[in-house]
C-alpha cells in the first residue's frame, strides 16, 4: 500500500498480532504497570475467560507478554506481564497510529 507519492503507507506496516483491539489492549494496559493478573484484564477489557485467554495465547507465541501461575494465598491466580519484545512492538504500533492520524489532520482541510 503506497501513498501519491510512492511511499508506504502506515497502514500497511501494522502488525495484526498487535493491532487487534484486545491484544493491543492488554499490552496497552501491561505497558503502565509491572504485570496484571487475569481477572483484571478480563474485567477492563470486558472479555470472557476463553476470549482473554486465546488473545493471550496468541500475545505469548508471538513473544509479547509471559504468563505465571501461583497462589495470592487465598486463590490461584495468573498473572501475565509484557516483555521487552511486546513494548517494542506496541511502540512502533502506536508510532504508526500517530502517522496515520498526523496524515489524516493534515487533509481534514481539504475541501475535495
């Protein structure tokens, strides 16, 4: 995908293991904190137990986030954290979202 002059468009440097809502909102959320456990995730991304889990399947085959499992004392609990391979990933995401819309305010504009 290129642009009027030639050059590549943003759009189609996104990662699809990234860009999906879920997954870029876990690594979002795990980005401002040392690790989350499940039940967090799941609560403020408003995702079913099956759902959380297969977007973070995907996010630990790719790399992105680690999981552990242990006991708080009371329960078991998972809990999952983002590496250093998933922060540069949601960087160059969320940098190609900051071109897509710097190009897309620069034609609001436009009249044609």
């Amino acid at each position: 995908m290129t642009d009027d002059r030639g050059a590549r468009h943003p759009l189609a440097d996104l990662d699809e293991t990234v860009h999906q809502r879920a997954r870029l909102g876990i690594l979002a959320i795990l980005n401002e904190t040392r690790e989350a456990d499940f039940s967090h995730l799941k609560s403020a991304l408003a995702l079913t137990d099956g759902n959380l889990g297969r977007h973070l399947a995907v996010l630990v085959e790719a790399g992105h986030v680690t999981v552990r499992k242990g006991s708080d004392g009371r329960r078991n609990r998972t809990w999952v954290r983002i590496t250093g391979t998933g922060r540069r990933a949601l960087r160059t995401e969320v940098e190609l979202l900051r071109r897509l819309l710097s190009s897309a305010e620069l034609r609001s504009g436009d009249t044609h």
